[in-house]
C-alpha cells in the first residue's frame, strides 16, 4: 500500500467527487501566493504576510509561473495595469514606463505574462470553484 501525504488525500477526494483537475486544486491552494506574486510583492514580503519560508514561496512561483519571483517588491501593481489596460501589452508597457521608475524592458515583459498566466488561472479556478 502506498502511503499519501493529507494533501495527496484531499487531492483525490476533490478529484473523485467534483471532477476537479489537479492543476486547479494547486492552483486554488496556492492562490495567496500567486495572487501576491502578480500584485508585484516581493517572496520576502509574501513570504512573511503567509508565515512561509522565502524557499518554498520561491519554489511555489517558480513550479506556476517559470521565474524564482521578485526579488523586491516592485514599484507598480502588474494586475492592476494589466486590467487598466484591458490585457493590451502596448498601453500596458507605456503605462508602466510613466508609474514605474525602476522597471526594465525586461521586467515589464515578464510582468506582462505573468499577469496573463494569473488570469488564465483565475479563469480556470472561476470554472471549478465558485
């Protein structure tokens, strides 16, 4: 017999009895920290908001959006541009360029689909669990 973690547990519960995916239940788990991510939060800052440790916020990113996180809190929320801008990454890029006195071409573009990824997953949780 294998034996399961709680949350091994639980995930097949979810699984068995609401036909929701896996993905979803990670997602939905781990939504404080995406959400904080996308709102431009440093992993230390959220890391101490969720009583983690800045490794496993570090892992948690990096496993949903393919970067280790911020490594500062940046000086712009990236959602919250994104929806001014209705997901338009011109308009997006210029109105960081005019609020945002540190970001890089660099960090704007990684910004930009990062918020897409936090829609998308928004969008799917939203089909699962209302």
């Amino acid at each position: 017999m294998v034996d399961l973690t709680l949350w091994e547990v639980i995930k097949n519960s979810y699984n068995n009895n609401f036909d929701i995916p896996d993905q979803v239940l990670e997602y939905y788990a781990n939504f404080e920290i995406i959400k904080r991510c996308a709102y431009g939060y440093s992993n230390y800052r959220i890391a101490l908001a969720l009583d983690e440790s800045v490794t496993y916020i570090s892992e948690i990113i990096l496993s949903i959006f393919g970067f280790f996180g911020w490594e500062q809190d940046l000086d712009f929320n990236p959602i919250a541009v994104y929806n001014r801008c209705i997901g338009n990454y011109p308009k997006y890029y210029q109105e960081v360029i005019v609020i945002s006195v540190f970001s890089s071409d660099k960090v704007i573009a990684l910004s930009y689909i990062l918020c897409e990824k936090f829609k998308e997953i928004e969008r799917m949780i939203e089909k699962y669990v209302r």
